[in-house]
C-alpha cells in the first residue's frame, strides 16, 4: 500500500496489518517516507488509537529496525528501569549506579526532553564532555566490566525509534499508550535484559494524567515485557508535582549527586529505592523489600554509589571533578526568585506548566534543533502541603535568556494553588502492577 493509504485507513479508525505498521516504519526508517507523511500517522495513531496486536506490531517493528544486545556473559541479573517522564525526575541518574555497586548489570539507554518532560540523556550531557554516543561494543564493555553504561539510541539500536521520537515531541503526540509503549519496549527488549522495572507516572505533570489511563499503560507495557519473556514489573507513582526541588539539566544532575552523597529530597528518594528494590527482588526472589531498600541506603551512606557515579561519568568521557565541586559550574546569567503574595497551604501544582515554563526557559526544545542551555532551569520553594505566607519563596527561576525569566515571572505564581485549610498530599507510590 501507498504511505497516503495506511495513512488514510488509520485516520477512518481501522485497524493496521502487521504488514503494513512494518511496510510503514521500514520506509520511514529507510528515508523513503518523509516526515509530513509519518507526522500525519503519528496523529492519526494519536486520535484513533491501535489495539493490542497493532501495539505488538508496531513494537516488532521498532525492535527489528535495528540491532540487540546479547548480555549472556554477564555475570549477574541483567536489569533496567525506565519512567514515563514527568518533571524533575532524575531517579535513573541516581537509581543506576546504586544498582551497579549492588552487582546488578544495568545497560541503560535513555532518551532526551520529550514535550513538557525533561530527558535523562539532556541532564549527563550537561556534565562536560559526557559521551552518551557510545559504540555498542563499548557499551557492552562498560555493562559486562563495570555494570553499567548510561547511553542514547547509540550505534543500530532501534533507529525507528530514534526518528519516531524526535518527531513525537514537536508534533503533540506523545501521550499515546500505543505510541508510549511500543517506543518504550522496543529499546528495553533490545537491552537484552532479564528484568525491567517501569515507573509509570499518573497525575497533572504525567503524559497519562488519570489513574486509569495511568493503569491501561501500566498493563500495555508489562504485557509487552512479558511477552518478550522478560520478568516485568510497573509502579504507578504520583507526578502531580514536580519530583524533588530541582527541574532542569545540571541542576537535576545536582540534586542527583546530592541524593547519592545522602542528601537528597525525601520524595525523590523514596521513588528510587520503591524502583530498585523491584529490581533487587527480581534478581533475588527471596529478598524482603525493606532489606532491599536497606540494602541501597547503606550503599549511598558508605559513598560507594557516588563513586560508581564518579567513574561512569569518567569512563564515559565526562569530568567528575565538576561533580565533586559543583560550584564552579557556570551559573545561570539571570536568577528570579518568585514569591508568594498570600498566605495558606500549598493545595495543587501545575506540573504541566512548571514543565513548560523549563522549556522557555532554555531547558527544553521547541522543535527538535533547539540547543539546551544546560544551566537554566527552576528550584522548588514549596511544595504540596507546605505552609506559606507573603515574600515566601514559590520558585527560583534561572536562565540565560533575560525575556524568557521576565516571561516566565511575570505568570508562573498561577501554577501555585492555595487554600485556607491543608490539603491532602496523594501517595507517592501509588500502586503496582504486575
């Protein structure tokens, strides 16, 4: 079929041959479809949907695109995490090198800033000279030797993928369970993995904003994973405000060397020892979840976790050193603290708009060559439920971009509710899904 028939059958809400998803993303992949066309099938996918042997089909597709990995000569359980993406979650920077020290092989490839949702790989970059393009071989290395290896879509691994998400991000068709899984999957099946643990976000700063779109995507991926044969398992976690205090690039990479030196917010700690003792019971089925947490905190207060930071980061071509002096870094040019006029408790944040107003302010791209300025970004001053009277700090804006601060000032108090009374605070971990 012509590239306008698939289009066009999917746009009337029929349902897509395996042939067809493959004859599709080939030609995309290949450079023979261009980007208007694979833009109108995304939004076509995006409003009609794809039932689940279309999803399947659509993941082969993605997986086959490229190469897989093969971690059969590792020593130790072969596992991964991923998020869904909400705002100021940096659990994956913090979460692999905890996991590594515990000899867990974590080959992780992440992805970049998608929509009003930072990118894992946005925030290593902002570590000079960081290398996330690794060769496969190298990659394998570092995963077989040190355990872990922090990288993007390097070499052959579902180049489909690579181009589909790029496109995804500036065309407003990201929060789709069928486009969300299939991209998500693929790279992890080609992970060669044992094990996966996915954080599926729920909540106003989530691509699924209701529990039960939160739930159906939680169950599309663990069916996938299992599918695949690989021991899988969600955990629906709140993101109806942003996760710890910083949202950004290197401020997030910040807060993550705090977090592995013992110093990190509560939330964000929380959320990655839940995810890694996931991945610690599946390698050892007899493990008690609170000795695995136990287990991971005695790994950050004894500096080993940070030190497995430190030597990725070196061996990945980065300098630790900013790591351990995290004040030489270059500041942002312009710093505006946001204040509160009133007085009561914080009762709701716009996690969207605090995701959004990261990208005005040069942390994220508006179409896919935007640079990132690495610098900017926000710091919490209050969170759900904190108290709060007038000349408190809400927020701390920081950016290169003088109007953008000016922009972002002048409106962002709004996504900052109060009430007269406390509000209740949602569940952090808020279910599992098996």
């Amino acid at each position: 079929m012509l590239p306008y028939q698939i289009i066009e059958k999917k746009s009337k809400g029929e349902k897509l041959s395996a042939e067809e998803i493959n004859e599709f993303i080939e030609g995309y992949t290949a450079g023979r479809i261009p980007d208007y066309q694979t833009s109108a099938l995304l939004m076509a996918i995006f409003i009609k949907g794809m039932d689940t042997e279309e999803t399947l089909a659509l993941t082969k597709s993605m997986l086959d695109s490229g190469d897989k990995m093969d971690f059969s000569a590792a020593t130790g359980f072969v596992a991964d995490k991923h998020s869904t993406g909400g705002v100021g979650d940096k659990v994956s920077i913090l979460l692999a090198p905890i996991m590594a020290v515990l000899g867990i092989h974590i080959p992780m490839i992440s992805g970049r800033g998608l929509g009003h949702s930072g990118g894992t790989l946005d925030k290593l970059e902002s570590i000079p000279g960081f290398d996330v393009n690794l060769s496969l071989d190298r990659w394998r290395e570092l995963v077989l030797e040190e355990k872990v290896g922090l990288v993007g879509q390097t070499g052959n691994i579902c180049p489909a993928d690579k181009k589909l998400y790029s496109l995804r991000d500036v065309t407003a068709t990201v929060r789709s369970i069928p486009l969300i899984s299939a991209s998500i999957m693929s790279k992890k099946i080609a992970e060669g993995i044992q094990g996966l643990v996915l954080d599926v976000k729920t909540g106003n700063g989530a691509f699924m904003q209701t529990l039960e779109e939160s739930r159906a995507l939680a169950k599309s991926l663990v069916s996938i994973g299992k599918g695949y044969g690989i021991q899988t398992k969600a955990v629906i976690t709140d993101m109806n405000q942003p996760l710890g205090l910083a949202i950004g690039n290197w401020v997030e990479m910040k807060e993550s060397v705090q977090g592995l030196q013992g110093n990190g917010p509560e939330d964000l700690m929380a959320v990655t020892y839940e995810l890694g003792a996931q991945i610690l019971m599946m390698a050892d089925p007899q493990m008690d979840k609170q000795d695995a947490i136990e287990l991971q905190q005695q790994v950050v207060n004894d500096g080993r976790a940070f030190e497995k930071l430190l030597r990725i980061v070196e061996l990945q071509g980065g300098d630790p050193r900013i790591l351990e002096t995290p004040e030489k870094y270059p500041k942002a040019a312009h710093v505006v603290r946001v204040n509160a006029d009133g007085s009561g408790f914080i009762a709701a944040i716009d996690t969207l708009a605090l995701g959004f107003a990261g990208i005005e302010l040069g942390a994220g791209r508006r179409v896919i060559t935007d640079p990132i300025d690495h610098s900017s970004g926000m710091y919490m001053g209050k969170k759900l439920g904190d108290p709060v009277s007038p000349g408190d700090e809400l927020i701390t804006l920081h950016s290169n971009d003088a109007a953008a601060v000016d922009r972002v000032a002048a409106q962002i108090a709004d996504a900052f509710t109060l009430s007269e009374k406390p509000a209740p605070t949602p569940p952090l971990i808020v279910e599992e899904i098996l």
